[in-house]
C-alpha cells in the first residue's frame, strides 16, 4: 500500500494533483491518498510528480509517499469510517 499526502499552496495544482491520484487509489482525508502499491503505479507517480509538479513548487508545497509493506499494513490503526475500509463487502441482489 502507499500512502500519499500532498500539501499544495495553490489550489490549481492542488486539484490537478488530487484528481491524477484518484485514477490509482482512493481519498481517506482531505489531502491524503491510499493507493495499491505496485511498481508501475509508482513510477506513474513519480514520473508526474517530477514533469509536471516539482517544477511548480513554491517553499508551502509538499508531496510525501509512505510505502507499506504487508506486514506493517496489519499494523495500521483505523477508527470511525475508515474502520470499515479494508473489509470485504457482500451484495446480494
């Protein structure tokens, strides 16, 4: 799992850089990604990051990638909705 958290001054590379992300994972909070870890996945990532944002960057702005491993992802502590976040979901129709 990765975890990515962005911190952008400016609200137009803020919305552009949160809309890439949702194209790979999901938001559980305002500024802060959890995306499937996967080679590809990251070097999509870094690759934007470093055309299109790192360039942009004003002394406020941050990007922060966590990279989970399995064994450290039991170890993650979820509480209220996010709780429900890694549990399977059954539909019946």
């Amino acid at each position: 799992m990765l975890i990515v958290s962005y911190d952008f001054e400016k609200d137009r590379p803020r919305t552009r850089f949160s809309k890439f992300l949702e194209k790979y994972g999901h938001r559980i909070q305002y500024s802060v990604f959890q995306i499937r870890d996967s080679e590809r996945i990251l070097e999509n990532i870094l690759t934007e990051v470093n055309i299109k944002y790192k360039k942009e960057f004003t002394g406020a702005d941050s990007i922060v990638i966590f990279r989970i491993c399995q064994g450290c992802k039991k170890k993650v502590l979820r509480f209220g909705y996010a709780k429900h976040e890694d549990e399977d979901v059954v539909m019946i129709g």
